[in-house]
C-alpha cells in the first residue's frame, strides 16, 4: 500500500530523483551508450533490440527529426559491428497525427535497415492504436518480408484473432514474427483480461498457436510460469531454436535471464536509451511499486 502511494506520487519528484531509479533501467542518454551496453551483452552471447526513448508527440516536425535519429542510430550501430535490431513506437513518428506521414515515416525505416539485412519491430501501443499499428505492420511485412515484426499483448481479447488474422502472410520463407508479451497500458476489462491466471493463460494459449503454426516468437516476459510453461511447450511441439527467442527488459530480473540462456534459449534484451526517459521509467515504476521503496531508501541512505 505504502509503496503504491510512493509510486503514484512519483512522478511529481524532480526529475533527478527518479533518475536514481531510472538508470538500472536504461543503458543511458546517448547513441554511444547503447552500444557499449549492447557490446556487453553481446559478449555474453545475447543479443539486443536498441529503441530510442520518447512517445506520443504533438507536431510532424518531431516526427521528422524521431525518423533521422533512427536512421543514424541504424548507421552507427552497423558500423560499430552490432547486429541491428531496433524496436520503434508508431506515436513517435506521427501516428496519432497523421497515419499516412507515420506510415512513409517507419517504412523509410525499415528500408534503410533492410539494405543492412536489419530488423525492425514494431512495438505495441495502448488500444487506440492497435488497429492501427496491425495495419502498419501489414502493409510493412508485404514489402519487407524478414526485415520487420509486430507486437502482440495477451491481456487483449482480440489477440489470438488478430493472430490468426495475419496468417495469411506466413510463409515457409519468411515467417511471420511476432513479440508476445502480457501488455503494459491500463485497458478497459471489456477488451482485456485483468487477472493474472487469465492473462498468463491466454500468453500460453497465443504461444501455442504460434508454435503449431510455425511463426517466428519473441517471447517477452519475465515471468517465471510463463517461461516454464514456454519450455513445456517448446518441448512438446519440439520448436526448433531458431523459430523462437526470449526477450526481456534492460534491468529486469537478470537472474532468470542468465539461467535461460545457460538453458540454451535465444536471449534478446531490449535496450533503451535516450534522454526522454521519464515517461518509460514511470510506467517501469507503475508496474513495480516496489522499485519506489528502493529509491526512498536510496535517498536517504546515499551519504
Ligand atoms: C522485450 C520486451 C518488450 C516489450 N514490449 C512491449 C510492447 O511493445 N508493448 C507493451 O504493451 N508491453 C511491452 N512489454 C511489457 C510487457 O507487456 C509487460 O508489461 C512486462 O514485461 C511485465 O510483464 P511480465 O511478463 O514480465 O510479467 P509480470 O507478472 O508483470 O512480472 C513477473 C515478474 O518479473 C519481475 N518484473 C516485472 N517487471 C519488472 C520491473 N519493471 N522491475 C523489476 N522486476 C520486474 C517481477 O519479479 C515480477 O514478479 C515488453 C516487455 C519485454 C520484456
């Protein structure tokens, strides 16, 4: 209870402090700071999707000036020898402004990361936007088959449809590849599950027919259930490894990760970077009340 309280009235901190939360989080405020991050857990042999922090934006210059910064991070990551993974928002090019601009925005995008043999994942907003973004995703995947990949949250109602909607572009050659994670906006009961079991239950039910169905799965948790019931049906279905990987957030749960790799799954760790920070690390914070305990202590205990 307490550290709700801390956590709702957090975000009204100054911004130095919510740094102290912030950076095990984040790989830092720079380009070069993603790479050196990147590097290291390249030597652990697991391998990374950069997204450059920031969100909903209010005009199309920002837009604009969002895409160039992607389009030189995908330069200096390549030559800096890292293989380019890179996760992007829709908002932060436009989408809720103009879905066209957006649209031409991402595709400039990921056709300077196919020219590299990179990839680009769309990442999956609240609910307003998941029509749109699934839509995006469509028309991206016809063109770049291999070169991009959607999102999809369990907790939604409509996601298995929505699978199921978009087999129509799987293919031997090119499989469909998808991000499964639980989903981290606050959604209304009527097009989300709420409870826990619910959600961890359909996670397993998308998976599933992800397995039989042979798409491409990151499968984006931290969930301890949720990975051992993945191993189970990884074992089951007999998926090949390079049909599916694991994904986990910058700073989370380190430990599990370590054991699914020394397990002998693909890891991929999301890393981002950045200097607009704040609204990422108060959603990580939302969803970890007691990170907020943490920084009280952290504050006073520094000296
Ligand atoms: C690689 C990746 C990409 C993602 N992309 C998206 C996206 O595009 N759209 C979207 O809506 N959501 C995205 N998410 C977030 C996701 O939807 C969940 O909100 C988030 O992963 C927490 O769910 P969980 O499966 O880890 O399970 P939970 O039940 O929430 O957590 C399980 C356990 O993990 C630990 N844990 C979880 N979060 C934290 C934290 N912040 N700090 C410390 N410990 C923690 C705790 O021990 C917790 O008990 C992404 C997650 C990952 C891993």
């Amino acid at each position: 209870m307490f550290n709700r309280f801390i956590a709702a009235i957090l975000p009204w901190f100054p911004k130095k402090f919510i740094w102290l939360f912030s950076k095990s989080y984040i790989s830092g405020e720079t380009i070069d700071d993603a790479i050196r991050v990147s590097k290291e857990f390249k030597k652990n042999n697991i391998d990374i999707t950069i997204d450059v922090l920031g969100e909903f934006i209010t005009t199309l210059g920002e837009a604009e000036e969002n895409k160039k910064e992607y389009l030189n991070l995908i330069d200096v990551t390549n030559k800096s020898g890292i293989d380019g993974n890179f996760s992007v928002k829709p908002t932060f090019f436009g989408l809720l402004i103009d879905r066209e601009v957006c649209y031409k925005h991402i595709r400039e995008i990921v056709a300077k990361a196919s020219t590299y043999n990179n990839f680009i994942r769309i990442d999956m907003e609240d609910s307003s936007c998941t029509d749109m973004e699934i839509e995006l995703f469509r028309r991206l995947q016809k063109e770049f088959p291999g070169n991009v990949g959607l999102v999809l949250q369990a907790y939604l109602k409509r996601t298995l449809d929505d699978i199921k909607s978009l087999s129509d572009l799987n293919s031997t050659k090119h499989p469909l590849n998808f991000r499964l994670c639980k989903g981290i906006y606050i959604e209304p009961a009527e097009i989300a599950y709420k409870k826990y079991e619910e959600i961890n239950w359909h996670f397993l039910e998308d998976l599933e027919y992800m397995f039989k169905n042979k798409i491409y799965v990151g499968i984006a948790t931290h969930d301890k259930p949720l990975v051992e019931g993945a191993y189970k049906l990884i074992k089951q279905y007999n998926v090949p490894k390079d049909m599916y990987e694991f994904q986990m957030l910058y700073g989370v749960t380190p430990n599990l990760r370590e054991s699914i790799v020394k397990d002998g799954h693909r890891m991929r760790v999301y890393v981002p970077f950045g200097t607009k920070w704040f609204g990422y690390s108060t959603r990580r914070l939302k969803e970890n009340p007691k990170m907020a305990s943490h920084i009280i202590k952290a504050l006073f205990y520094k000296g």
